[in-house]
C-alpha cells in the first residue's frame, strides 16, 4: 500500500505541489478552495498513517476526539466560571496523552500505552494547550468545531511544527491573502523549498549518511579502550549538532514553504542561530516556535504566577528559577531520558549564567566592538553544541551501553 | 495626558533608564525588555490602571514600542 511520509522524496514534493496546484490557482484568483483543501489534506494525512502505521493512525483519530472533546468542554465551562483548578485539570487532561506515551518507554504497561502514540503527538500537544490558556485569559472566547480541526490537522505541519497560534492561524485560513501578496509568498516559498534541498538532501546527507558512520565507529572503538573517553567525541558533537540543525531546519522550510502555498503564513522556525551572541539570542533563533510556546505558556506564566502571588520577592531569584523550571519542562518533553534531562538542566543554567553575565555587563559598561561581538559568537556556538552532544544520547551510548 | 506620563513612568523604572527619546523603538529588537520585564509591566499596569492584562493579550508586534504600549493601556481602559 502507498505510504507518503512527509518530505522523505523527491516523489512526494511532486504529488504534493500537484496536489495543491487547483488550491494555488483558486487563491491567484481570490478564492480559497477550503473543501478542496480539505479533501487533499485528508488524503495526505491518510497516506501517513495507513499500511503498517494503520495504528499510528486509529491513535491519531482518538487524540483529535480526546482534544476537541476536552477544549469543547472547557469553552463551554469558562463561560460560566473560571476556577484555577479547573483550568488546571484541562490542562492535564490535554497533556495526559503525551505524558502516558512519553513514559511508556520506561514503564511495565508500554504494550497499553504505546498504543496511544503517533507522529507529532506532541505538536498537536502544544496546539491543544496553548488554546485552554487562552480560553482561560479570555483571548479565545468561542469554540468553533470546525476551525479547531483544521487547526490542528494543518497538513504541512502535522507530524513536526512549526507550532503555530490557534488565534494567528484562523485569521490566515478565513481570509485569501491579496494577489501581490499571494505572489510573494509563492515567490518565498520556492526559495525555502530550494533551500531545504539544500539543507536536507545535500548538506544534512553527508553529514549523517557520509561522515557520522565513520566518526561514529572511530569514537566507540576508541573510547573502548580508554575507559570512554575519546577524542573522537569532538568531531562526533559538530557534526552531529549541525545536522541538527540542517536536517530540521531543512524540514521546517519545507512545512513553512508548503504552507504558504496554501495560502498560510506560518512562522517561521530558525533564523541563523549559529550567529547568536548569547544563549538568550539562541533562543530567539533556534527552534523559535518551540522556544517561543515556552516563553509565553510556561515561562512567562510561570513568572506572572510567582510575582502576582508574591511568592518571591526578588526578580532576579524568580527569573532564575523559571528559567531552569522552563528549561527542564523543555527537556523532559524530548523524552524521560537522563541525556535530555541533563540537555534541559544544561540550558536552564546557562540562561541563568547568561543573565547574570547580561546584567554584570551592563552594570559595568563592558567595551563592546566587533572583536567582542566575533567572539561571543563564537562561545555561544560552542556552548550550544556541547549541549547538543548531550542531547544527542551518544554519551549514553558510550558510557551506559 | 496622565496615563501616557504613567506609563513611561513605569516603562522607565522597569527599563532602568529614560526612555521618552525613543518612543517609537522597539524594545525587543533593542533588548531592553525582556519576557521578565515583559511580566513586570504587565502586573504593574494591571495595579496603576486596574486593567485586565493577561499574558495571551500579549502580543509581541502590537506591544513593542512605548507608544504602543500606551496605544494598548489607553484602549485597555476606555
């Protein structure tokens, strides 16, 4: 039976652009196609989940209805009352789903709960969530059936985001964008498909199909005999950090490029971030619709919590303590790993570090010029791909295998 | 004009320097505001003004410079 995972082939840019050519002509000429839209979008998120993921695909089906019954229920309530509690319970029913998959690995009932996984569980997951907090602020006040669907069933981003807004997305998907517009979003999206290319079937093949075998074998074999460790760890942490980011930049620009032949203007996911100055510049460059989500869902909320209760009174202990509650959320999320537990510790303590230094320079009136800029660039580029060889698992690899 | 004069009031505080000589630059681009800083001025708007302002009203392109944020406060109130 024919299955289509998204971007994986040439083959599949090719169905999937002509499959989209009738939506594209309807919106040059000022009309969304919305139940060809749908009809299309149907069959594609069949084509991922039918043959042998046919029960990827029945766990996808029962999620949506878990989902759309839950915000369902919880508009419904929150037009009549607004209890802290049980804002709280829907946010833990919303994410009891992922919790139960994400744990699954380690647990004794995995043949119950693996049964419940799909890919992008855990897209969709911040999708959910992120419109009860807005229901609960009164940012969502309806719940409409039909738009909450085609929220969260967006074709090109179903299995890996980009995370997109429940309240920017409805604004995109009942309007038709201007043909000027409309013109240049075709003409972005070109571009971004061709750099995707790039990025994930030239630049992202050789690093992982060509150089990390090799690097890969050199390091164990090494590492074998001198008590785990090995030299060898260095060239395994850039290359594997940077395909990292090629490979899932490369897979963003192709969503993000999908989408605005759609007609949608999807955020985008990275914006160079092996330029960034500091670790707080990194995450407003790397992954930024994750990193944005936990900013203004968990972090940002966590310190309008800690500060309106009083709880703490000092600023600086506050936003120290939900940037590393931030970060390990963060990480948890990846997977209850002890390599991805230790990568959100990591990058929770470098933000406070980074903070301390932000403040430490600005109190100080540090020389500022471009040998300082070159510099910290080049710090925050290896910061960040130490924490990447710990997020990659190897050390787990090397040391507990 | 006293909400306009209180909120530079407060965005100074929160700021730690005078901000009336860039009224129309943004503040994330320029990083004096951060997402804790973010916070702050929206509790203490929330105190001065007796305004509901929730972190989902937040949004980024409509509150980045000292004009809009009072543009914001002002329809907050009325």
């Amino acid at each position: 039976m024919l299955n289509l995972q998204p971007y994986a082939d040439p083959k599949y840019f090719i169905i999937l652009l002509v499959a989209l050519l009738p939506l594209a002509i309807g919106l040059y000429f000022g009309k969304r196609l919305n139940w060809y839209e749908v009809v299309v979008s149907v069959i594609f998120i069949f084509l991922m989940f039918d043959g042998h993921k046919y029960h990827e695909g029945f766990a996808l089906i029962g999620y949506i209805i878990w989902q759309w019954l839950l915000v369902w229920a919880y508009t419904l309530y929150r037009k009549k009352n607004n209890h802290a509690m049980v804002f709280y319970g829907a946010v833990v029913l919303g994410i009891l789903p992922l919790v139960l998959v994400k744990i699954a690995p380690g647990a004794h009932w995995t043949h119950v709960t693996s049964l419940l996984g799909f890919l992008g569980i855990s897209y969709l997951t911040f999708r959910s969530v992120a419109m009860i907090m807005e229901t609960r602020d009164g940012a969502i006040k309806d719940f409409n059936p039909w738009l909450f669907l085609r929220f969260m069933l967006f074709m090109p981003t179903i299995s890996s985001g980009p995370i997109d807004r429940y309240r920017r997305f409805i604004k995109d998907i009942t309007t038709v964008p201007d043909r000027t517009k409309y013109i240049s979003m075709l003409e972005k999206a070109v571009w971004y498909f061709f750099l995707g290319f790039l990025y994930k079937f030239i630049i992202s093949h050789i690093l992982v199909d060509e150089l990390l075998p090799q690097i890969t074998n050199f390091a164990l074999q090494d590492a074998h005999l001198h008590n785990g460790w090995t030299w060898w760890l260095i060239p395994y942490m850039y290359t594997w950090g940077l395909d990292l980011f090629f490979d899932f930049a490369g897979y963003s620009l192709f969503a993000v490029a999908t989408s605005y032949v759609m007609g949608i203007e999807l955020p985008m996911n990275f914006n160079k971030p092996f330029l960034s100055k500091n670790l707080k510049d990194f995450w407003n460059r790397w992954h930024m619709s994750l990193s944005f989500w936990f900013r203004d869902y968990i972090f940002m909320r966590l310190v309008f919590l800690i500060m309106k209760k009083k709880w703490i009174k000092n600023r600086v202990t506050v936003s120290n303590i939900a940037y590393i509650v931030n970060m390990l959320i963060m990480g948890c999320w990846h997977g209850l790993h002890w390599y991805y537990i230790a990568y959100g510790l990591f990058q929770g303590v470098g933000m406070v570090i980074n903070d301390a230094w932000l403040r430490y320079k600005k109190k100080h009136n540090f020389p500022h010029n471009k040998f300082t800029e070159a510099l910290a660039i080049v710090i925050t580029f290896n910061v960040v791909m130490v924490s990447f060889l710990l997020f990659s698992g190897f050390l787990d690899t090397l040391w507990f295998k | 004009m006293a909400v306009k004069e209180d909120v530079i009031d407060i965005l100074n505080t929160i700021i730690g320097e005078d901000i009336t000589d860039q009224m129309d630059d943004d503040f994330f681009d320029s990083g004096l505001l951060d997402s804790m800083a973010t916070v702050e001025l929206l509790l203490d708007l929330e105190s001065k003004f007796d305004i509901q302002a929730p972190v989902s009203e937040f949004n980024r392109d409509e509150w980045n410079t000292p004009n809009k944020v009072i543009a914001k406060v002002e329809s907050l109130i009325g």
